[in-house]
C-alpha cells in the first residue's frame, strides 16, 4: 500500500543512490516542471488560457511532467488535476458530484471509493500524480472555490480528505493535498496577505492537512497566497518547521502552477521542493543560486530525495490500466451513489416524495432545469461523455408524467405551467459564470468579463430567481424548490413561500437522474448539510473579497453563531429523509488514547434509510476560549425500516486538545467533557453523556 509512509521509506536507500550519483543540474531538473511559458508573448498566452480553459486542447487534457530521469530508469512525475475527477481527456471521464456534494454523503467508504475510481482513470492516461484532495476552508462560503472542498467543518475535512487520499494512493497513485494554506479566497489570491493568531492556525485552519499527512498523502501543493507577508510557497515556518518538522512529512511539496514561486533563493530555503508547472525561478536560476552560496547544495538534495523516493515508491511495479476503465458503467454508479448520498432534503412540508399514480404533470420551472451543470470551469472542469440534466432525469425516471418545462424568462408562462401540474420544481442557483476558479479578462483572450470567484455580491440567490419563487410559488401549493450551487445559499427570503427545499450543490454527470429518484422517492434521500445556514449573512465572518490583507477570527460557521447564541435557520449537518430515526443509550467510555463513544440508532419510519450519527465534544468547563462544541467524529449507518444498530464513533484525546500559544504546544485540559451524539448540531437532535478526563 503506497500510502504507507513506512513503505515508502523502504525506498530511501535506493533514492540516496541515485541521488548522490546526480550532478547539481540533474537534481535542480527533478525540482522543476517540464514545461516553459516564458518563451510566449502575452497573446501567445493569452491564446493558450482560453484554448486550455475552453478548447478542446484545453488545460491537463494529458498529464503533464516534471523532472525525470532516463538514464536512471527514473520516470517523471506525471500531474493529473480534478478534484471531481480527472480533467485529463476530452468527453470520456467520469465526472463526480463536486466535492461539497460529497462531503454532505459524510461517507468515508464512499469517498475512498471515489478515490479508487479517479486513482484507476489517472492510470489510464498514464498520470502518476492526483492533485485532486482540495480541503481548504471555506472561512466565509462566498469564496468561490468552495465547491472543490468538503466543508466548513476540520474534522470532517480532514477525515474525507484522508479518505481521498487512501482510495487513490491504493491505486498506486500520489496523493496531492491542497492548497497549503489559508487559501480561502479567490479573487485575490495572488495577492491576500492573510493573518490569524496561532490558535486559529492550529485548532482552525490547519488539523484537516494534518489528518491527510497522517493518512499517508504523498504530496503538498502550496498556495498562492501569502501567510503573515510571506508567500505560502516560500513559507520557512509553513513548509519546513510545521510540515516537515512538526508533522514529520516525508514525501515532497510542489507549487501552485506558474506564480505560486516568487523568489528563487526564499523559495528554495523556504522548504519549496518542486516548482510547478514551467520553470521561472528554479532551473538555471537556482543553480546559480547554490553556486553563489546562496542555496545549500543540502537542500537540494533533500529536495531531490524526497522526489525520487516517492516516484519510485509509487512506480514500482505499480497497476496499469487501459482506456477502458475511463468512463466505464462501474465508475458512473459510484458517481451516481454519490449524488444520490449527497443530494441534501432541507425541508419537507409533505410535496415529497412524488407519487407516479398521483403526478401526470410537473411544472419544471427555473433555466438551470435544462442546464448541464456540473460547477466551475476553471482547472477541475471534468469532461464527461454525457450529462444528466433534472429535465432529462424527470423524464428518464417518470416517462408517463409530462414535463412542462419554462425557463423562468417569460414570467406569465411560469405561472401558466405552475397553474395546470401537479407538482411545481424550481431549479434555480448558480454555475461557473457565479462562482468557481477566477480567471480575470487579462488572463484570456477574446474573452469579456472573466470566469468564476468569490461570490461577492450576495450569498444567496439571483433577484431574478428570488422573484421568479415567489411569483410562481403562489399558483400552486405544491412547490419544491432546488438549489445548484457550491456551498451554502441564503434562503430567507422565500424559505417559507415552498412546500420543500432540497439542495443539489453540483452533482455531476448522474445527478440529474438521482435528484429525479429522489423526487420519486426510488432513493432515499440522506446527505446532511455540510455548512450551517444563517437567517442573516451578518453572522458570517465578514471577507474583503479583493483585500490585499485579510484577519481570520477563531470563529466561523456554525461554532460562531453558536458562539454567539444566534439561532441559524438551518444547523450545520442537517439533512431530512423519508424515513425517521432516533438516538438513545449514547456512553462515551475512555480507553487507552481515545474516547469510545456509542449510541442505539434505530430507524422508527417505513422504509430503509441512512443516517449519519454524528459526535461532537462540549467544552463548557474549558479554563479557556473554546467553542460550545464541536464535531469530533461522524458515522454513516443504513437500516432497515425498524432496524436498530450500536454505532460507535472513535475520538483520540489528541483532539480533544487545545493550542497554547504561550508555550507553543498542545495541551488537555482535565475537566469533564459532554459528549453529544445524534443527527445534526442542534441540540434538540443530540442526546448527551459526560465523561472525564
């Protein structure tokens, strides 16, 4: 298994021989991508963006190389993005529902198992690399990349990312976790200073990499961003003391493509290993740089031992797959489980599910209905052989009802179809022209406006979808309203105008026909909102979209309005089914480095459903600032209608701790804790016990 560190450093020796047989020029090559942009002039480059953006020679459409050997039988490193899948290829590979629909599965077998399928494609094109585990997080969820990740939550971050990271790191795949760290904001990537005090660092924004270095990722992609003045990609303390110090990470860091390296001296000493994808400031610049004694030849080496020992590790006598794995029907089920895992029921005032003997019309209102919408359009833009819109799921799933669908633009047909079906369906949200990966107008060509980031002007719906709701809401009281999109949607403003609410995020290739199933009832809905909901975007951390210095508090989400006793519409890990369940007999017991927490899950509705049991830590006698509580752990648990099953959920005291800055270091306060367990982080759907430590 080529996550396990332990394996990986059986290759050292090997590594060191071939490392101390290469001269100071091979060794800088392995440190830099294979690919030079400098000789382009900016139409040139501005020509490529948009072919690689848009065009069918678009961006990663093969793998792309870095370093390499031949003479040593030393392959390179060969980079595969997406983290919905993989972007190489044009129309043939299997597009997963983005990752914030995944996280809402809080499936970590699932997850592992979307791992194994993006791990066997990347094979197939014959990558090495999956720069894929993106696990930012969303601090505010108008950043625009917030789709990419699981959550807002770091626990749940790092145990889904960690569940990436295995199931592709078993297909002999590296793992590439990113983007390190405090990049939580699009627009200003480039540029944002960010600043936080040292327990936000370590309690916050940083134990979810952590989790994914302890599960055995291969690789580090730092970020463009810089930390505290000082970009990530040539951060001492970030790259050198945290990373490979610290949380003793064996395997090799890599750039942000193309300016995530900034200065070749400060980046190299910083703990940089692999500038990524063309080379600027390493190559020759760096060798001159060790000439002039500016750069240890040291630090090169340990630079190149890390590459090599990792390249061999994972391609020596690694699986190989044909094309035909790519896109194949075995690789669509699980993309289609996991919109059918994820898609999230919020409301339910009785509209769901659909009965076929009872519905012969639905009004499919809203022109993302008909849209094929799978999120951004920036570098995880999938390319799938097809897509499932809600419109041709309907009809796949229901071909005896009619679908009467309007778009939204001519208000009175709205109303018109609303008036004579059965059921009303509003598809309305977002795609990659509102948020996603931000390419700005200079950065393309023949192109107006850009693409993409933070969403800065509202976080919630268009003005004309809010308006289109509640014109047409009225005409029928069977109204179920779906929401697209890559992270939380306000819905204040027409929450209580419709009969059901279900959130869809981006659902990929299958997501039409499992939001379909779902409306039928055929499936069962059971994602939990991986986000908390506000009545009001003022309970939100406040985010300068395009600062050039941004603070981030201690407290964001669902720990802040917790915090500050402020009810949320929705709570965080939220999520409705046709079935119901209830929690009793919850124990936590200590043994050894860790907390047993059990409960009794029993499924008291109908029909067979999934719960997520979910645990969170209370920490109302803590001598110090501390949330109210906090997720520590979750379980996905399927039952039988009537079914009942013990579920038990692991805490290690590790992190149970808390971050003293004042002498660096981790400690356990000795007090009583409160343990609760249940469906989401309202209290009313948690029961609790105590236990001391």
């Amino acid at each position: 298994m080529r996550a396990s560190k332990e394996l990986r450093l059986t290759y050292t020796e090997k590594a060191q021989q071939i490392v101390d047989r290469l001269t100071l020029e091979q060794k800088v090559w392995l440190m830099s991508g294979n690919i030079d942009f400098t000789k382009l002039s900016p139409e040139e480059f501005g020509k490529m963006v948009t072919e690689m953006l848009s065009g069918d020679n678009h961006y990663n459409i093969t793998p792309y190389d870095a370093g390499g050997i031949e003479e040593y039988n030393l392959p390179p490193m060969r980079f595969a993005d997406g983290p919905r899948g993989i972007v190489c290829g044009n129309w043939q590979t299997t597009c997963f529902p983005v990752t914030m629909a995944r996280g809402a599965t809080f499936d970590q077998d699932l997850e592992e198992e979307v791992g194994h399928v993006i791990g066997r494609e990347a094979r197939a094109f014959g990558a090495n690399l999956f720069a894929g585990v993106c696990i930012n997080m969303p601090y505010n969820p108008g950043w625009g990349r917030s789709q990419e990740v699981y959550g807002e939550e770091t626990t749940h971050l790092g145990k889904m990312g960690a569940a990436l990271v295995r199931g592709v790191q078993d297909e002999d795949i590296m793992a590439c976790v990113k983007h390190y760290a405090f990049n939580n904001m699009e627009n200003a990537r480039f540029k944002v200073s960010v600043t936080c005090d040292q327990r936000t660092e370590q309690e916050v924004l940083l134990p979810h990499f952590k989790d994914c270095i302890d599960a055995g990722a291969a690789s580090i992609m730092s970020s463009y961003n810089r930390y505290n003045g000082v970009h990530c990609g040539h951060h001492n303390y970030l790259l050198n003391q945290v990373l490979k110090k610290e949380w003793d990470f064996d395997g090799f860091v890599m750039s942000d493509f193309m300016w995530g390296v900034r200065d070749t001296v400060e980046s190299a000493n910083g703990g940089q290993d692999m500038e990524m994808m063309n080379t600027q400031w390493f190559g020759d610049r760096l060798i001159k740089a060790v000439q002039d004694g500016f750069v240890s030849e040291e630090r090169i080496n340990d630079a190149a031992l890390r590459i090599v020992r990792t390249i061999l590790a994972f391609d020596d006598g690694h699986k190989e797959y044909d094309m035909s794995v790519v896109g194949c029907p075995e690789h669509i089920a699980v993309a289609k489980k996991a919109a059918e895992e994820g898609i999230t029921l919020i409301k339910n005032s009785g509209a769901l599910p659909f009965s076929r003997a009872g519905v012969k019309k639905i009004a499919l209102i809203g022109k993302l209905g008909a849209s094929e919408n799978i999120g951004d359009h920036g570098s995880s833009w999938v390319r799938p052989p097809y897509v499932v819109t809600p419109k041709a799921g309907l009809e796949k799933t229901a071909p005896d009802t009619e679908i009467l669908f309007a778009d939204g633009s001519d208000l009175e047909a709205a109303k018109e179809a609303a008036r004579s079906a059965d059921k009303v369906v509003f598809v309305v949200g977002y795609n990659h022209d509102d948020e996603g990966e931000f390419v700005s107008e200079d950065q393309m060509s023949n192109y107006t406006g850009g693409i993409g980031g933070d969403r800065k002007k509202s976080l919630g719906l268009h003005e004309e979808d809010i308006a289109l709701i509640k014109a047409v809401a009225p005409e029928n009281s069977e109204s179920v309203v779906v929401l697209v999109g890559g992270n939380m949607i306000m819905m204040t403003e027409w929450y209580d105008d419709v009969n059901a609410v279900i959130m869809a995020y981006y659902p990929g290739m299958e997501g039409g026909t499992a939001l379909a199933e779902i409306l039928f009832g055929d499936v069962n809905p059971s994602g939990k909102l991986p986000y908390v909901v506000p009545y009001r975007e003022e309970d939100l951390p406040h985010v300068d979209w395009e600062a050039t210095d941004q603070y981030y508090e201690y407290y964001h989400g669902y720990t802040r309005l917790e915090k500050n006793g402020v009810k949320p519409l929705v709570p965080y890990g939220y999520g409705l089914s046709y079935t119901s369940f209830a929690f009793s007999d919850v124990t936590a017991e200590k043994k050894e480095d860790s907390i047993l927490v059990r409960t009794t899950v029993k499924n008291t509705g109908e029909r067979a459903g999934a719960e997520v049991c979910q645990v969170y830590a209370g920490f109302e006698n803590s001598a110090v600032d501390r949330p109210v509580k906090q997720l520590k752990g979750f379980a996905r648990v399927f039952l039988e209608a009537g079914e009942e099953k013990e579920v038990t959920v692991e805490i290690p005291v590790e992190k149970l701790k808390w971050y003293n800055p004042v002498y660096r270091r981790w400690e356990l306060e000795h007090m009583e804790y409160t343990i609760y367990a249940g469906s989401s982080a309202d209290n009313a759907d948690l029961k609790t016990t105590k236990v001391t430590l």
